[in-house]
C-alpha cells in the first residue's frame, strides 16, 4: 500500500473534503487547500490550484526523500519534472527505453535505478553546477560501481582529483 501524501498552502484554512489530485499522474496525492472549483455549464468541472509550479516541487522533493523505493507512476512523475523522455533517462541510467517503460508501469524490478533517479533528479534542479555534477556522478556510481577510470570531484572549487 503506497503512502497517502497530503498538501497545504501554509497559513491557509483547509477546506471540508480533501482534493484527490489525480493530475498528478499519482492515485495517493491529496491537496488540503489552495484549490478553486467552479462549474462551467460548457465545460463541466473547472480546477485551479494555486501555485502549481511550488506544488510540483513539494511532491517531486517528497519523493526523492521518501525512504522506500518509489512506484512506478512516482518514476515517472519524476521523469516528467526533468523533462525527459523515456529514451533520454535511459541514457542516463544505462538501460534500454523498454526497461524505464517496464519501470514506470511496475513491470521490472528497477534496482539501483530507483536511487540514480533520485540523484539525477537532484542534481537537475540544484543550482549550483559543481553539486549537481557530483550528484550525477553519484548516480553514476550507483549504475555502475566498477567504472573507476575519470575523475570524480572533491569537496568545493573546480579542482579535480583523478581516480586512481
């Protein structure tokens, strides 16, 4: 059974009845406020959430953190944040684009993928180029451990120290 994940606007009231935020791509996101619904004679149901980009983030650095592996649909929630398609995260974690397909509908065991997402996702949105290179290392060593032939960063600056 997958966590139920809940979501406020600090300093907002909640409203009577949660919100399922099904366009999350995840069955178990909630919104507790900052929600408007209006009907529409032409359209039906009209949803706006506030601050969506903010929203986004929060479920994305959720996930990241969470300490069991992630779902299939949270890969590709993930993914999607990165703007990436499955053939451009296969590149990444050194498998084929069926493979991450077979990840996000929970088909494959994704082993050490699962961390190198959460690193590779990180080092995406950190802003500051010398981290996100070493988080994208790390996932590197996450992928493959044996690879001990380039250089690897070490503490802050652009001094480098090769591998033995």
């Amino acid at each position: 059974m997958t966590a139920r994940y809940e979501f406020a606007l600090k300093g907002r009231r909640h409203a009577a009845k949660p919100y399922q935020f099904k366009a999350s791509g995840l069955p178990n996101v909630y919104l507790l406020n900052g929600v408007k619904i209006e009907k529409n004679s032409d359209y039906g149901e009209l949803v706006a959430i506030d601050r969506l980009p903010d929203l986004f983030m929060a479920i994305a650095f959720t996930l990241v953190s969470k300490p069991d592996r992630l779902t299939g649909a949270e890969m590709r929630f993930l993914r999607k944040r990165m703007e990436m398609t499955q053939a451009d995260l296969a590149k990444e974690l050194w498998v084929s684009e069926q493979t991450v397909a077979n990840y996000e509908k929970s088909k494959t065991e994704d082993g050490p993928a699962d961390r190198a997402l959460r690193f590779l996702f990180l080092a995406h949105v950190v802003d500051d180029d010398d981290l996100a290179q070493e988080l994208h290392l790390e996932a590197e060593d996450l992928l493959r451990p044996s690879r001990k032939d380039r250089s690897r960063p070490t503490g802050a600056g652009p001094w480098w120290v090769a591998a033995p």
